[in-house]
C-alpha cells in the first residue's frame, strides 16, 4: 500500500488515492499507521476518493482511527495531494459538506492552500468557571477560551480537562487557547482522537478567529466586508477571512502551507 506523507503548519497526514477503491482500514490498522513508534507516524489519515459531482472525496480519520469530521489542514494537504495527482481542483466533498479550494502558490514542495470552510451558525458563550469559553462548529467540534501567557500555558492538563467535560458529552469538544498579541491571534490546540496538542489545527484556528471576532464585537453583524486574522500556531503562519454576522460567519476561508514529506510503501 502506498501513502504519501503531508503537513500543514505542522499537523502531519498519511494520504492515500481510493479512487479505486480497494483500500479498506480498520480503526486498529489506521491506529498501527500513525503510531509515532510502532507504526509511520501521524496526526490523522485521508483516503481521496471518487465523488460524483465534484473533483474527490475527502475521507479523514485521527490517529485513533475516529473519523466523521472536518479537518482544516488535511483539506488543504488534500488538495495538495490531489493537485500532485495531476488533478485540477475546484471543489471536494468532506464529512461536514462541499467545499472550494485553490492553489495561491507554490514553493517547491510547499503550496499555499486557500480552502473554503462551512459556515458558522452559533456561538455559544459559556461563561461558567472553569470553561470560560465559546463553542462553535466549524465542521469539528470546538471550544475557544482566551488565556494569558499562552506560550507557557498548561494545554496538555487544561485542554484534556475540557475535552471531557459533561457539557460536551459524549462527543466532546476540541480546545483552543488563544491570546492576541498585536495583529496576530497566537493559537494552541488539544485535539480529541489525538489526545495531545497537534502543532496545529485547521478547523481550530478557524474557531479561534470567529470567536475571537465576536469576543470583541458581541451581538454585531457586519455583513458587507470580510474580516481577516492573522494567526500564528505554534510554529507556522496562516490566515482567515471571513464575514461575521451576528452570531457566526459565512464566507470562511483558511489559507495556510501544505507541504509534501515523502512517499512511504507499506507492506
């Protein structure tokens, strides 16, 4: 079996082409695969697939081998993936619905992804001690709580406190802690199914800058101009831009790299 290894801003991917349709994992071997030790070593694995109507199919799983959600950096690393395929990419379906996605430039290895996200119908602010947050649903499961001195933050014990927490149950939740500095929100992510902090997280930063947005203008719609925030995770740059209505966004898009690694033959 053949996969090629990509990153977006860190967070690292086992992709394979299923257009034929002849691979098929259970939650054991996708967990085997992305075993750092044991196995090549992942944050998730992506199957491209054929999809009547669109370019492909987008079928993500964690490194636990769950799946049924939305990754932001694997959508663009798919992209990627497919544009090395030599297809030409307009649009791809995921597990949260259709998107759009563009190629703005290329680095050698590295591309910079401009992929369309879901919108976002609600905020929810939880004001309660000891989540102090807002949740949000940006094709996975999120919640955003400001911090100070988030390079020295505690996420690894604060992020799987939250992850578990009965108002999330049973899903749970992604958590993000952000904290402005100057005109960059500084974003760090604890990933369910991963069960650690990732380097970084698609659909979390796009979590992060809407509820951010509305953090600073509660209750404001702005319907005719698109905001843009720059994030910085931990290690990587990349941008949103979105428009914010009153209690969510539309027109959500995540621009960042996404970088072919290798390609890996397996057994």
């Amino acid at each position: 079996m053949k996969f090629y290894k990509y990153q977006g801003a860190g967070n690292d991917f086992l992709i394979a082409d299923n257009r034929n349709g002849k691979i098929s994992l259970t939650a054991k071997e996708i967990q085997e695969l992305c075993d750092r030790r044991y196995g090549i070593g992942a944050d998730g694995l992506m199957l491209l697939e054929n999809a009547e109507g669109y370019d492909f199919r987008m079928v993500y799983y964690n490194s636990d081998g769950s799946g049924g959600m939305m990754c932001g950096n694997g959508g663009r690393c798919i992209v990627a993936f497919a544009d090395r395929c030599g297809m030409p990419v307009k649009n791809f379906i995921a597990a949260d619905g259709p998107h759009e996605a563009s190629i703005l430039s290329r680095n050698g290895n590295t591309l910079e992804v401009k992929l369309k996200m879901k919108d976002v119908d609600e905020v929810v602010t939880y004001p309660q001690e000891g989540i102090e947050g807002m949740f949000l649903d940006t094709g996975t499961r999120h919640l955003v709580c400001p911090v100070k001195n988030i390079d020295s933050f505690d996420v690894a014990v604060e992020g799987r406190r939250r992850r578990w927490l009965e108002e999330f149950a049973p899903a749970g939740v992604n958590v993000n802690f952000i904290e402005r500095k100057g005109d960059t929100l500084h974003v760090r992510t604890f990933e369910k199914g991963v069960e650690a902090e990732t380097f970084a997280c698609g659909t979390g930063i796009t979590a992060s800058a809407i509820a951010e947005w509305h953090l600073q203008h509660p209750g404001t719609a702005c319907n005719t101009s698109q905001a843009t925030t720059r994030i910085k995770a931990l290690r990587d740059n990349l941008s949103v831009e979105f428009t914010p209505t009153t209690n969510g966004a539309s027109d959500i898009w995540l621009i960042g790299p996404a970088a072919f690694v290798a390609e890996i033959i397996t057994e």
